[in-house]
C-alpha cells in the first residue's frame, strides 16, 4: 500500500511540475502511510507472508518425564504424536536433550514447526495440558528465553492503574418493579423488552434492525445475548449498545452456551471446494469471556453423521462446566474441560451406542446401547460415573426397538421410556424403568400404562418435583395421566380423558402445567393445576405455535411465529390463565424469555421467607393500589369516552331521524282531498 501511495504522489509531483505549482509548500503528515488508515488492514492480518520464520517457529516444551536410553524412543514419540495434531514439526525439528554421564533426558525438549503461527498455536493449546498423571506441558516461545534472561535483579513494583469499572451484567436483575425481560425477533428487527404486566404492556429496552443474519439466543444465566452473523457470534450485555466478544467462525449456523456460560460452541457446515466431495464440519468451543478457541473439531460430515441431534457436545458436572462430551460410532468421548483432553486419554466404549444424557447436577451420564447379534445381546441402560468412569448401575432390556432418556431437573430420578415388540412382533408397546438414582444401590422400578398399548407421545418431568406427565393415546384425542414417584413407589394421581393436546409446559417452579394443542390443533391452552388436580382455565390462542412461561412462573407467552402468514403477534397470560395483553407483531420469527440465574438463598432461607410472606408483600400492596386505581381511572376514561361517542351518535340519530319526520308531514300538508262523483 505505501508503495502504491508513493507512485501516486510522484505522479502529482510530475504533474504539478508541468503546472508550476510549488510543493514545497504541502506539508505531508509522518509516516509511511502519511497518516491516511487503511479500512482493509483487518483483511490483510492473515494473510502476511512468512519470509524468514527465524527462531519464532521454536518452542520449548518442559515438564517431561525424566527416562533412560531404553525409553527415549517411546517418549520422544508421544511428545512428537502430541504436538504434531497442532501442525507440521520439521524434519530433525524435535531435539530431546540428555545428560552425558547418565544417559537420561533432561525433562524438556525443543520443537521446531514450519511457521511461528503453529508455534504460537501449539503454546496456547498444549501449555498446560497433561501428559499423564504426574507430567503437565509448560510450553514457550523460544524467543520468550531472551525475555526471561532479562529479568532485572531488583524487583521493580508494577505501576497500578486506577480502576474503571465495566459495564453491569447484572442490572437487570435489580429492576425496582421485579419485571422479566424477552427478546422478540420481527421481521429484520430485535427487540428487548420488559414485561410490565401490572400495565398490561411491554416496556421497550432496546430495539436494533439487522441485529443477527440467523437467530438470537440467551446465555442459560441471563447475562448473554447471543448474536450469529456470516463471520461468527457476538455476545451483547449490558446496555446491548457494543458487543462485548465475538467469536470468529465463517458461515456459523449452530451455537450453544454450556451450562455456566463459561464456553461458547459454534458449529459450521462447508460444501466441497472439489465436486463431488464430502462436506466438512467445524465445531469450535471458545472461551466466552477472552474469545479464545479451547478446543475445535473438524471432519467429513459424514463423520459427525452419527450425532444425530444438537448439541452435538454435551456439558456434564452442573454449573461448573467440569466435563463435556460427545458420541461416537461405538464409544462416549469424555473430556476434561479445563485441558480439553479426553479423561485418561481414552474413550468409554459401548458398542452401536445410541445415546446418552448427562445428569443436570452431577458428574454421572446414562447411555442407551441396542440389541446385538440378533437379540443374543440384549440392550441396556448404564449409569456411568465421571471421572472414575465406573458403571454404577445397569438395566439389560429384551425386545427393545428404542428408548429414550429424561432425567429430572434435580437429578434425582432417570426415567427410560422403552418401546418393546410384541410377542408376534407386529407392533409394539410401551413400558417405563425408573432408576432413583440418589438412593443406595440405585434401585429400579418398571411401570406401565393402564392400557399398555396405547402410544405414548409425550413425557415430561415436573421440575424440582415429584411428578411427571404423559401424554398417551390416540390422535385427535388424547389422555393425559400424571405420575408420583414420592413415597418409594409410582402412583397415578388422574388421567384427563380426551384432551386436544399434543404438548406439555411445566411451571419453572412445578405445581402449574399448561396441557397445549399447538400447530395443528389451533392453539388449545388448558391451565392445570396439578396440586389441586383440577383446570383453572380452558381458553385458546387461535394458530398459535409456541408456549412458555417466564423464569419465575408467574407469567406465560404464547405466540404465532412466522410459520403462519397471518395472526403473527404473542399474548401474555398469567399463570392461572387470565390474558393480560396481546401484540401484534408482522412476520414474528423468535420469542425468548431472558433466563434467569438461581437464587442465592438458601432453602431455609426461602422457607422463612414463604412463611413470613404476607409480612414481605405489604410494602407492595400500596403500590398495587395505586396501580388498581390508576387502572381504574383508565378505565373511567375509556368508558367516558365510549359513553361520549354513543350519545352523539344516539343524537346524530335523533337529528336524522326529526329532519325525516318534518319531510313527511311537509309531504302531508301538500295532500289535497278531491270526491269523485260515482
């Protein structure tokens, strides 16, 4: 570019010659691009030429295990096989130093790449990381032991910075009225707002046009909007007006927080450069605060064809994102997340695996393996401990065509719906095998249906509860049974008969279900309560296609997505069912409520409050009042102004109604009678 700029001005300077003009007199900024900024430096970052790599494509990898010549071969290639899956080592670019008296390696060596990229990506990904049990790589530059050797003798105390504080994550949380957010995508619009139900309206937060090129999705805590464009995800907070990350990940179509927003996945899809080819997948994981790849997985797509389901990578150990892992043809890879490294750098292997599912609080997973060898081998559900990988438990099932696995919400009980041939094997039928997973020895207990032929479409856990639902039957008409495995056994607590609803909705806190007959069935809503067993409400949401309620159950949205070309919009309901506000919305792609983090009361805490709670809610009852009367007054209003309207038309009417009569006996008058002889 700076040549090009100097042509350029040769060539004025020749002009100007030509001109007589003086240019002594321009007076040029510094520089070698005269203080002009390029727009397109960012696209040419990658893209430098590496003419002499120098020493900067060596580093130096320590902490290795100290062995004598019988070993050096062995050890020499498992540092080799490990930093080669980063790139290129050159030929003679591994040397292994080693003592002369005793013939033993001196625990570290040096490794030189084709590039200083691969070096400085083999220091970020492999320093750190574990060789075995008693080794973890400390991995430099080479260039960075001229730093070291500088240190000064005396220590210098680093200048302190005054502090600036950043922007509050959490403000939302401290909302004076207690409201919830969500996100709405429309059209090209995102917008956030506040549900301000007691106004019986949505408050505008923030409202941007072109926002994400695909979707939005909030962080599983609420403190992340996640945005995804042609060049990778961003994440907002805050006041939503700059990104506070983003993620570089051409053409990205899938993204997933893990439980503890601590990593961000982001999955793409890329045609082949050569037809006919395979198309390839990339799955970066990266760390959501400082936008670093931990750990990325590429490979034909017809690799990843087996994970037949998003997410493909599954976070296990709660909250503090300990562990994730992904299925395999034949095995479960589990990897520890601090180092991205498998755990004992081998796979659990369970042959044709079909599925697994973490525990949402701790570090077990189930899995469920097939039938083999023609029914010889039956099929089984595991429990499998992390990191010690122990089987804890496990439950062989006959004449098994599929299962499927829901764990509670608190972790507490796994159920396995498992659907068996018959014995003709013409059809099939469906049973239930609960494993208490909290208990001594995990016991099992296996269930069916009143009438066990009947299909089970739907199965949902109450959350932090005792009770789940199902949804069974026959189309267009099904049952809905509720469960309790309280007390050491499964009792049925009812079955409402012939219901028009094909999905469930749990309360966030239990006690409430929405029994939903979504799409199809043109948006029959019944609000249960379950304590109680008895409806509170039965009412509908014509054509709408989604359900779901706030963070802290008082409240439910409901909505017609862009799926239909007409009634887009979303209503608000309370919890029992009371439609509070509707709005219409054109072309409504996406309805989120924002997550919230839990509460950090203690149970006890959350118990003295529950008893004490007529004595918390007084303060707020004024403030009820004056919003009743400010409705009131509202309502005053509205209801003035319709009883204005109606009496001006009702005299409109009268006005009309005079001016027609007076025409009439006009008419009259002018009549005059005439007898006619006979």
């Amino acid at each position: 570019m700076v040549d090009v700029m100097t042509m350029a001005f040769d060539n004025v300077r020749s002009k100007a010659s030509r001109l007589k003009f003086d240019l002594s007199s321009v007076i040029l900024p510094p520089g070698e691009d005269f203080g002009i900024e390029s727009d397109d430096e960012d696209l040419y970052e990658d893209e430098s030429v590496e003419f002499d790599a120098g020493l900067g494509s060596i580093i130096v990898v320590d902490n290795l295990p100290v062995v004598s010549r019988d070993k050096f071969d062995k050890l020499e290639r498992v540092v080799r096989n490990k930093f080669s899956e980063i790139g290129v080592i050159k030929e003679n670019g591994l040397w292994m130093p080693v003592e002369e008296e005793t013939g033993k390696t001196r625990g570290y060596c040096f490794i030189e790449y084709n590039t200083p990229h691969e070096a400085e990506l083999a220091k970020e990904k492999k320093n750190g990381r574990k060789l075995d049990k008693k080794h973890i790589f400390a991995v430099n530059m080479f260039d960075e032991i001229d730093k070291f050797m500088k240190v000064p003798v005396e220590w210098i105390p680093p200048e302190t910075k005054p502090y600036t504080s950043g922007e509050n994550l959490q403000h939302w949380l401290v909302d004076k009225k207690g409201r919830d957010q969500f996100v709405i995508r429309s059209g090209s619009d995102t917008e956030i707002l506040w549900n301000d139900a007691r106004q019986l309206k949505a408050d505008p937060v923030y409202k941007r046009p072109f926002w994400t090129e695909n979707s939005v999705q909030w962080s599983p805590l609420g403190t992340y909007l996640a945005t995804v464009d042609r060049h990778g995800a961003a994440v907002w907070g805050g006041g939503f007006t700059n990104h506070l990350m983003r993620y570089v990940h051409p053409q990205v179509k899938l993204i997933d927080f893990s439980p503890g927003e601590k990593y961000l996945v982001t999955y793409s899809i890329h045609g082949p450069i050569n037809p006919p080819g395979t198309h390839m997948v990339a799955l970066n994981i990266f760390d959501v605060k400082t936008g670093k790849v931990m750990k990325d997985f590429k490979g034909s797509a017809d690799e990843f064809a087996f994970r037949v389901s998003w997410p493909i990578l599954r976070w296990g150990g709660g909250k503090e994102d300990k562990y994730f892992a992904q299925l395999g043809k034949n095995a479960i890879y589990v990897y520890e997340t601090e180092t991205s490294t498998l755990i004992d750098e081998k796979s659990i292997e369970v042959e044709k695996v079909m599925d697994f599912s973490w525990s949402p609080t701790d570090s077990v997973f189930a899995i469920f393996a097939p039938e083999l060898g023609g029914g010889n081998q039956p099929a089984r559900v595991s429990l499998f401990q992390i990191p010690s990988k122990v089987e804890l438990r496990q439950k062989n099932l006959f004449n098994v065509s599929d299962c499927k696995l829901y764990w509670q919400s608190n972790g507490e009980y796994l159920a396995a719906k498992v659907e068996r041939y018959t014995k003709a094997k013409k059809s099939t039928y469906t049973s239930f095998e609960l494993f208490r997973t909290k208990e001594r020895d995990i016991p099992i207990e296996v269930f069916e249906l009143d009438n066990k032929n009947d299909k089970v479409t739907l199965f949902a856990w109450e959350p932090k509860g005792h009770r789940f639902a199902v949804i069974h039957g026959d189309n267009p008409r099904y049952d809905v049974s509720f469960y309790t495995v309280k007390g050491g056994k499964v009792s049925k607590l009812t079955t409402l008969k012939q219901k028009q609803a094909n999905a469930l909705f749990w309360s966030p806190g239990g006690r409430f279900i929405i029994l939903a007959g979504l799409k199809g069935f043109n948006g029959q809503l019944e609000f249960y309560n379950v304590d109680d067993l008895e409806t509170m409400t039965t009412t509908e949401h014509f054509m709408a296609t989604d359900v779901e309620w706030d963070p802290t159950g008082r409240y439910v949205a409901t909505s017609v997505t862009s799926a239909h070309e007409m009634e887009n919009g979303f209503n608000i309901w309370s919890f029992n069912g009371k439609l509070l506000y509707r709005v219409p919305k054109d072309h409504l792609l996406q309805f989120l409520w924002r997550p919230r983090p839990p509460s950090l009361l203690s149970p006890e805490k959350e118990e003295e409050i529950f008893k004490n709670l007529k004595e918390y809610t007084k303060r707020y009852e004024i403030e009820d009042q004056g919003i009743l009367v400010l409705l009131s007054e509202q309502e005053r209003e509205i209801r003035s102004q319709l009883k204005e309207e109606w009496e001006q038309r009702v005299n409109e009417w009268k006005r009309d109604h005079e001016e027609d009569e007076e025409e009439q006996e006009e008419e009259l008058l002018d009549v005059t009678e005439e007898i006619l002889d006979p």
